[in-house]
C-alpha cells in the first residue's frame, strides 16, 4: 500500500529544493539495492514510455552513476552524477553533472545535490528524494520540463518492480 507523497517541501517557487517521497512495500534493503546495482536500476529509473540504453553505477564516494534514456520519440537523455556519500542501506547523496541540455539533468539536476534516504518501517520503505537546483530559476525550469511528473512516474514503475521480485 503506497501512501501519499509530498511533491514539494515549500510550496514557494523561491525554493532551489523539491521534495519527494513515497512509501513502498519492501525492505529497505532491497529498495537500496535495486537503487544502486545496475541490473536492477536500469528495470526501473525511467519516465513513463522510456527505454535504458545504458545503466553503469561505481557505487563508491568519487564513483559516477550514468543511465542512459531514450524517449518514445527516439531522444537519448543522460542521467548522470557523482556519488558524494554512501551509506547502506540508508543514504545516498550525488551530484549532478554539469550538463544544461536538459533542464530535469534526466532525474539529477545539473549542478544540483540529490539526497537520498531509505527509512525502514517494518517491510516497508519510506523512500525521501530532495533534490537541491543550482537555483530557484533551475528548480522551476526542471519542473516546467516534468521532474517531478517524471519522479512520481518512475517511482510507480519502481513500484511495480519491487512487487514483481516478491
């Protein structure tokens, strides 16, 4: 059973920062290791309609994580950063790399900070993302161009992936 998610943690467009949060029925465990293992990532980390062409991830601090995507239109969008702290299975942080092509950073925001936080509640996961733009004008550039419809998209396909491992 999910439970609502917050989209924002201030509902200002002054912020630089988004929050998202959702609630899954898995061990944290799990969620932290289909977050970081490449087989598993690439099942998952994509908007609706989008295709991995390309999922590598150096699960160390300095290490880079990289999906690449491919829209229904054909487009090819990077998702790459730089990991900045790993704690398992309940933190990560990275940063996106500074790449302006896309304004979403296709899930990291460029220049932006992403923290990740993996609360364990009994076999469930409280999955928190917040993510930090460069700026306010970034954050809402990101949210015109979909991050958020894209996250909430993504999750509900994590979703259903960690309920077809069971």
């Amino acid at each position: 059973m999910e439970a609502p998610r917050m989209q924002q943690a201030v509902p200002d467009d002054s912020t630089s920062e988004v929050l998202i949060t959702r609630l899954l029925d898995a061990p944290r465990e799990l969620v932290f290791r289909c977050w970081t293992e490449p087989e598993h990532a690439a099942r998952w980390w994509l908007p609706p309609g989008f295709s991995a062409t390309a999922c590598e991830i150096d699960l160390r601090v300095g290490g880079r994580f990289y999906i690449g995507m491919r829209s229904p239109q054909g487009e090819d969008y990077a998702c790459e950063g730089i990991y900045e702290e790993i704690l398992p299975p309940e933190r990560l942080v990275y940063r996106g790399m500074d790449d302006d092509r896309h304004a979403c950073g296709s899930g990291l925001p460029p220049r932006g900070r992403v923290t990740v936080l993996f609360g364990g509640q009994g076999g469930q996961t409280r999955l928190s993302i917040h993510a930090r733009f460069s700026s306010p004008q970034a954050r809402a550039a990101a949210m015109a161009m979909g991050f958020d419809s894209s996250w909430q998209g993504a999750l509900a396909g994590f979703a259903a992936y960690l309920r077809q491992l069971g």
